[in-house]
C-alpha cells in the first residue's frame, strides 16, 4: 500500500538514440523504460506511446504531481511538452541553463550546455558534492566535471558505436562486429581486432582524460562517477570509475521538475510548428 505522503514524479530524458522514462516515488523509481528515440514524431505520437506505458504502471496520473523534461534534440521539445500536459495535466520543467537551480555554468554560453549533461552535475551537487567527474557513454561520451559546486566544463568524445559506424563506414574492407570484449588485445582475427580496438582503446581514452582532468584541476580525489547505456560494459575493466548510476540523468531531470521554476506552456491545440 503506498504511503500518503509520498510525492510522485514524471521524468523524461531524450537522448539521441534512446528516451528514458521513469516515475519515481519520492527519491525512489517505482518504474521505469527505455524507448528509441524517433526524432521525426508528433505529440499524438509520443501521448500515445507515453500512456499506454503509463496504464501498464501501478500509479495513476492524477498521482503525478510534478513533471520533467530534458532533452538533446531540439526538435522533440515541443511534441514532448504537448504530450506531457495533455496526458498528465501538469506543468512541464524543462531542464535548461535557466532553469538549473541555480548551478553556475562555467559556458560563456550556458544555452549551449547539453541538458543531459547539466542533469548529471545538478544530481551530484544535490547529494553534497562539490567536486566530482561524470562519465556519461552514450551516442557521445562527455566528461563533464562538477568543480567546486558548479558546471567546470568538460569535454566530448565518440561514443563506443559512433565510432563503430565510422570505422567500418570508412574502411571498405571493415564490416560491423557484435560489440562484446574480447579474449586479448593482440588479437588473432579481424572482428577481435576491431572490438579490441574499440573496448581497449575506449578504456585507455577514459583513463588518460581522467588522469589529465584531475591534473589540470588539481584534485586527484575527485570521485568518478559513470552513467549511460555502455556504462555497465566498461565497469569491471577500468579501476577509473568510483560509482556507476544509470539512472543519475534522471536524478538530475526529477530535481528539476520539483524545484525548477520556469514552466513551458504550449498550446495544446496548435500545430507541431
């Protein structure tokens, strides 16, 4: 039986090749999907998708008090926000360098800031962090550094099937391979040579940026945290990573639909665009 005081949570993070949705209950998700992202869709479509998830979970969307939205494709903004309110019937906080609670952003220009990477800062400094690297390995892989309770900066590197597609969609005589770890790095064949050199020489990039990172802050203490879909590949081959959470963008998404204060209305009746 839920308790009543518990406080329920819409959270939506849309990345480039995959959305997360969850619900969480308080400080805790109580469900949770993941969907491809389809960045030619209308708000009809995503409504449809997003409430026929919803009747599959155990909480009602009268039960949902607040509602977030985070997202690194600028088109899928506003057919989310429309879907949102109309099957939620709530506000829609929508995390962006205006509506960061208050974390200062190091960017000459804070508009430019990935939303999903501001997620993971804000997440790590509302649980009493001021220094720390996050490690987010998705279709890109950022670094992005929370240094002394603000957004420092960071930087940007292909993801491990980036660099796959680019690989084999240069070299003619290279096809795709299941990416999975290999036996060795001097490998035998060309598949293991490939996964050897995507997963070893992945690892070494992180390891080495790291290294660099605390350096040039000077800070060797800084913990590491990883998050994103190849995260939980990587861990057991790196002693880099202090915490792996795939849920840490979220965190950062479900802080700003409670606290943010700046709201996106959209006419639920007008056109996409």
């Amino acid at each position: 039986m839920k308790k009543q005081a518990e406080v329920f949570t819409f959270v939506v993070d849309v990345g480039n090749t995959h959305t997360v949705l969850a619900i969480y209950a308080g400080e805790k998700i109580v469900d949770h999907w993941r969907l491809t992202t389809r960045k030619e869709t209308t708000s009809d479509e995503v409504m449809n998708r997003v409430g026929g998830l919803i009747r599959f979970s155990q909480i009602n969307t009268e039960e949902i008090s607040y509602v977030g939205l985070s997202t690194v494709v600028p088109v899928l903004e506003r057919p989310w926000i429309k879907a949102l309110q109309k099957l939620l019937k709530k506000p829609v906080q929508v995390v962006s360098s205006k509506n960061c609670l208050d974390c200062p952003i190091a960017y000459a220009n804070p508009a430019s800031l990935g939303a999903d990477r501001l997620c993971n800062v804000i997440a790590l400094k509302n649980r009493g962090l001021q220094n720390a690297i996050v490690i987010d390995m998705g279709t890109a892989t950022t670094f992005d550094v929370l240094y002394q309770g603000g957004f420092a900066g960071g930087l940007i590197i292909p993801g491990i099937s980036a660099s796959m597609d680019v690989l084999t969609e240069k070299a003619a005589r290279l096809t795709p391979v299941s990416i999975e770890w290999p036996a060795r790095v001097v490998a035998n064949n060309t598949d293991d040579a490939i996964r050897a050199g995507l997963l070893f020489g992945f690892i070494a990039e992180l390891e080495a940026l790291v290294f660099k990172i605390k350096s040039e802050l000077g800070k060797e203490d800084m913990p590491v945290f990883a998050t994103g879909g190849w995260g939980r590949m990587i861990l057991g081959h790196t002693k880099i990573i202090d915490t792996y959470d795939p849920y840490l963008t979220v965190d950062g998404v479900r802080l700003v639909a409670i606290w943010g204060n700046r709201a996106e209305k959209i006419d639920r009746d007008s056109d996409e665009v």
